[in-house]
C-alpha cells in the first residue's frame, strides 16, 4: 500500500517537473506570485496553452523574464503591463475590464437574456392560445 | 407568422455561414497577434555583431534610415526558404537590413550566411532572446519595419514574400501607402 501510494505521488509529482526547471524563488511568496503569473499569461506561439504548461522557447523565455522581475521587486501589475506593452492584450489569458472588451464579458449575459426573453414570450403566446382557443377541447376529451 | 419560423432561423444560420466562411479564408493571412509595438519607437539595443567579432552593435546608429529589422536563426525552417527574398532586397538598397539572430549558435549562423549569402548589414546576437522580448516576438522570422524617425510602422510574422515586399513594405517607404 505505501508502495502503491508512493508510485502514485511520483505518477502525479512527474509533470510538474517535465515544464520549468528553474531554480524557485528564495522568497515562497515570491514563487507563489511567479506561479501565479505564469499561469496567466498566453503562450503566443502555441496558442491554447499557459507560459506555465508550455516547452516552447517562447514559454521558457517569458518565464525567466517574469522570474526576474519577480525577484527584483517588480508588482505583479508592472509584470502584467511590461507584458501587454509588448504583446498586446492576447497574452492575458484573462482579457481586462476595459471599454473595447466590455462586449467580452457582456456576451454571455446577454445571450442568456436573450434566450431567456424568446422563452417568455414562447411560453406567453402558448398560455394565450390556450386560453381562447378551445375548439378541439370536447366535452370527452376532459378527464 | 409560420414562415418566420423557417425563414428567421434560416436566415441566421445563412449570415453565421457567411461569417464563419469569411472568418476561416482569412484567417491564414491575419495575424493572430497584431503588434502591440505598431506605433511606438523601436526599442534600442546594444549586442554583439555576429559579423564584426569583439565590437557592438548599437541600434542607434539606425536613425534616419529605413530599417527592416528581421529576426531569424538557423534552426528556423522558413527562414531558409525567406533568405533570398532578404537578398533581393538588399540588391534594392532601398533599406538597411538588420539580422537580429534569435536564439541561435554563432558558429552555425556564420556558416548559414557563408553558404546561402549576406543580406544583412549587421547581425546583433540575443541568444537569450532578450532583445526579443522587448520586440514582442514569439517566433522566427518576424520582421519590423521601422522608418527613419525610429518608429515601427510594420511587422510581418512569418516569411516575407515578394509579394509582401512589393505591395505592402516597399509602398510604405516609398511613401505611397496610406
């Protein structure tokens, strides 16, 4: 059973390995703050995947950078907008707040909405319909 | 009221067709990312000039030209196939074109331009991929064009074609684009 256990842990531990290799950050909270970084940022060169899960060079070289500035003070906003001045938006794996993405964040909301308000109206016209047309309804077709 | 329910589903469906079409045919020659850096003055960089062993390369001396500033290495596969188009425009004159080699090894680079021919003005090393980062790169080749005043005013991601340079890069330093 330890055994067992133990091939387990090393089964899930392996990949964590297998991305970056870099020495961690002296600093836990420092490291705490890379890791999170790192895993909001795009990968530009792969697409569908974070600069934490990537071995593309890009992913490597965008690490080092943010494990830099990390370690030399820099805050987590000046990270992020050192990155966006460079890159654009895309790398933000979160878009911001901003009036250009407001239609972003707003879409869903109003598809559901929208979806919502074809429902009620659906539903309203059949109510309606019951109630003036009873011509089929006869007197055996009632329990 | 019953044809509406067939027409404006359909109807829909057609113009999401017409997008997704539109969308998909265009999509190859959209860049996925468009420079954030269009617009703004070329960062300025110091590095080793691949072509003049011990002396630097100071970004500097760029001004009041016209730049293409192309980012390449050996172990890139398009670059191979962009290197004659590099070549022409060389012959042209029209710019000075910078190598920034990416990531590579001096040996190998040095042997490239011996084999397949010198495009380049100077060649500034950034193994590290440096430089790089400041350019927002994210690969190789990508070039940037940048005018005499030291601004970008174009990036092209991925092989320059002759096409590109003749209806897109050459009309901006001639002055003709828009």
């Amino acid at each position: 059973m330890k055994r067992f256990a133990t091939a387990l842990l090393l089964a899930l531990v392996a990949p964590v390995f297998a991305i970056d290799t870099s020495a961690p950050l002296q600093d836990p909270a420092q490291q705490a703050r890379y890791q999170a970084l790192i895993h909001e940022l795009r990968c530009l060169k792969c697409q569908g995947e974070t600069v934490a899960d990537t071995q593309a060079m890009f992913g490597e070289d965008i690490r080092r950078q943010v494990r830099e500035m990390v370690g030399s003070g820099k805050s987590d906003a000046d990270v992020r907008q050192y990155m966006v001045d460079r890159y654009g938006e895309i790398i933000l794996l979160r878009p911001a707040w901003s009036a250009q993405n407001a239609w972003l964040w707003l879409a869903p909301a109003l598809c559901l909405l929208g979806g919502a308000f074809i429902a009620w109206r659906i539903l309203r016209q059949r109510r309606s319909l019951l109630e003036t047309d009873t011509s089929e309804v006869t007197d055996e077709a009632r329990p | 009221m019953k044809l509406n329910r067939f027409v404006i589903p359909l109807a829909v469906f057609a113009a999401l067709v017409v997008v997704f079409a539109v969308a998909l045919k265009r999509a190859p020659e959209k860049q996925f990312v468009r420079s954030a850096l269009l617009g703004k003055p070329a960062a300025e960089f110091q590095l080793p000039d691949l072509l003049k062993p011990g002396t630097n390369f100071d970004s500097r001396t760029l001004k009041g030209r016209w730049v293409l500033l192309n980012v390449w290495g050996t172990w890139c596969v398009e670059c191979r196939a962009e290197h004659a188009q590099l070549l022409a425009i060389q012959r042209e004159g029209k710019v000075a074109v910078i190598g920034l080699n990416y990531k590579d090894d001096d040996d190998a680079a040095r042997q490239w331009l011996k084999e397949l021919g010198n495009p380049f003005d100077a060649v500034p090393v950034d193994p590290e991929g440096r430089v790089a980062i400041d350019y927002g790169v994210y690969g190789a080749p990508e070039t940037f064009l940048i005018n005499p005043e030291g601004v970008i005013v174009d990036k092209v991601v991925s092989v320059i074609t002759p096409e590109i340079w003749q209806q897109r890069l050459l009309p901006i330093i001639e002055g003709k684009a828009k």
